[in-house]
C-alpha cells in the first residue's frame, strides 16, 4: 500500500512545533536565573528600580538650603541586609544633582520585589575606590555621609529610601579687624595685607560603614591664605568658609600669622574641633603688640528636614 505525502509531512510539524515549546520554556527558565535576591529568598525574578531621596545639613554655601546644589555628586552602596559593605551588590553607584536637587544616575539599580536591603552613601562621589573604609579626601572638601538605612519587603510602591546626610568635616572662618590703639591714618588693610592659618591635614580618609572621617597623614602640613580685598580705603582681610579635616580626639593647634605694613603679627589657636561644626573666629590686630588678640564663635551648621529625591 502506497503511503500518501501528508501522512509523512504531519509528524514533521508535529516535532517542530514540540522543539520550539521546549525551548522556549528553557530560554524564559535562563531568564529567571539571571536576577538576583540578596535576601535568601526564592527568585521570583521580578525586579523595581531603587529610589533615593535624601535630607542634609546645610551646605557650605548655603547653610540654611536643603537643596543640593547642581552637580553635587553621591555615591551610593546597596547590600543585602546586614550585609558587609565590602560585599554590596551595587558598589559606588554615582548620582548627580540636578535642577531643584532632584538626582539621577546612569546605572539601572533594580532591586528584587520581596527582598531586604541596606542602603549607604556619601558624597562628593570618588571614583576607583578599593576600600569603603578608607574613602580618600583632600583638604576642603565638604565631606557628606549618610549611615545605614534599610529597606524592607521591596515593592512596586516601597522601593524609596530616605538617606540622612551629615557633614563630616568642621568648618572655618577668620576675620581680622583692628584693634583701637591703631592709628586713624593705619586703620586700613591694603592688597599687600595677608593673613595665614596653618596647622591642617591635607588628606583625610573616610568609612563608608561608619561615617568616621579621620587624618589620612600625620603632619599638619596644610595653610589657608587670605589678602586684602576690596577697593582701595575699604579693603577687608579674612579667610572664607573653609571645610577642614579634624584630629583624631579633636585637639589642634592652628598658628596663625598677620602681615600689614610689613609687620607680621603672630597667635595660636588650641581648640577642640568636632565634625559638622562651624567655627568663626575674629583675629584683632593691634599697634602696639607682635600678638593678636583671637576670639571665636561655634556654630552648628544648619540642620533641615526637606527631602531631595535622587531618581
């Protein structure tokens, strides 16, 4: 008996069809495998992007503003729950301020629905980072730190973290002024006129784990400058706001020196300086002694509770 060509062709198809269900299962099975979940639990392979909006310390320029200002970069870690830093499964994310504060990043942060996790960040944002315990800064820079916040049974609609950040240097300012036994005709700072503080670190380290930022050198090898500035009659003499790097334990000795009309003009400062403090300090000039007269001012730098959302 002749067998007819359909007979032969359906099985044909029949097997096709079968291979391409196969594989497709296989293939969507590969899919599920690839997303992660830190928390231990089962996969299910459905993931929502990260959203990060932060509150902060005013500043330094803007010391009652909680508005990052434009270009203001972070780097943000995410771990599983009570997971070490140094196993964080996005590591030093960058995000940068925009227009109103509002931050954004080029990476896709996608976060396990269902899962638990930690989130941490400090700013200004440094690349090539080998240690999260020792996060390199120089000399005025105006360190910012987040701590540990966590974020728990993600969702659709809870994927938002709220990130404290506080300043981990201290600040500094000096103003100098004459005193009264100045002659009427000498009352007058000139572009000539300068004055220098020394006695800083240049370089710091911070831990991203605990916020501590501590000299990365042991000498105190660093100078701020000023001069006189101003038009001619009313120039004034000072050293602007300026972040600083305190000592482990927080005592340290600043030197400084005044020099007007050729005359140097000499004090020492022994303080104790604390992080996300402000400190502002008068240096009198007097006629009649090589010393100057210091009197200084603390401050806390402006605490605000606005939220910046980083997307």
């Amino acid at each position: 008996m002749k067998h007819s060509a359909t007979y032969l062709i359906i099985p044909v198809h029949f097997m096709a069809c079968r291979f391409s269900i196969a594989a497709f299962l296989l293939f969507a099975l590969l899919l599920t495998g690839c997303s992660h979940d830190l928390s231990g639990r089962e996969d299910s392979g459905t993931t929502v992007q990260l959203k990060v909006s932060g509150t902060c310390a005013g500043l330094t320029t803007k010391a009652a503003d909680p508005v990052l200002p434009t270009g203001q970069t972070v780097g943000i870690y995410v771990t599983g729950k009570d997971a070490a830093l140094s196993s964080s499964y996005f590591s030093n994310v960058e995000y940068t301020s925009g227009n109103a504060g509002v931050m954004a990043t080029g990476q896709h942060v996608d976060l396990t629905i269902g899962s638990n996790y930690d989130v941490y960040a400090y700013g200004p944002y440094q690349n090539n980072i080998s240690d999260v315990t020792a996060i390199p800064f120089s000399h005025g820079t105006d360190v910012l730190w987040a701590p540990k916040n966590t974020l728990s049974g993600v969702s659709a609609t809870s994927n938002t973290v709220v990130l404290g950040f506080t300043h981990r240097t201290a600040q500094i300012v000096f103003n100098v002024v004459f005193a009264g036994d100045f002659s009427s005709g000498s009352k007058v700072f000139t572009s000539s006129s300068t004055v220098q503080v020394s006695g800083f670190y240049s370089q710091g380290q911070l831990n991203a784990t605990t916020g501590e930022l501590a000299p990365s050198v042991t000498t105190t090898d660093t100078s701020l400058k000023g001069a006189g500035t101003g038009s001619a009659g009313s120039m004034t003499l000072g050293i602007p706001a300026t972040c600083f790097i305190p000592a482990k334990g927080g005592n340290m000795t600043l030197t400084v020196k005044v020099t007007h009309e050729g005359k140097d003009y000499l004090a020492t400062i022994s303080d104790t300086f604390t992080t996300g403090t402000a400190y502002n300090y008068t240096v009198t000039l007097s006629g009649y002694s090589p010393t100057l007269g210091i009197s200084g001012k603390v401050t806390d730098w402006t605490q605000v509770s606005d939220t910046v959302p980083l997307y």
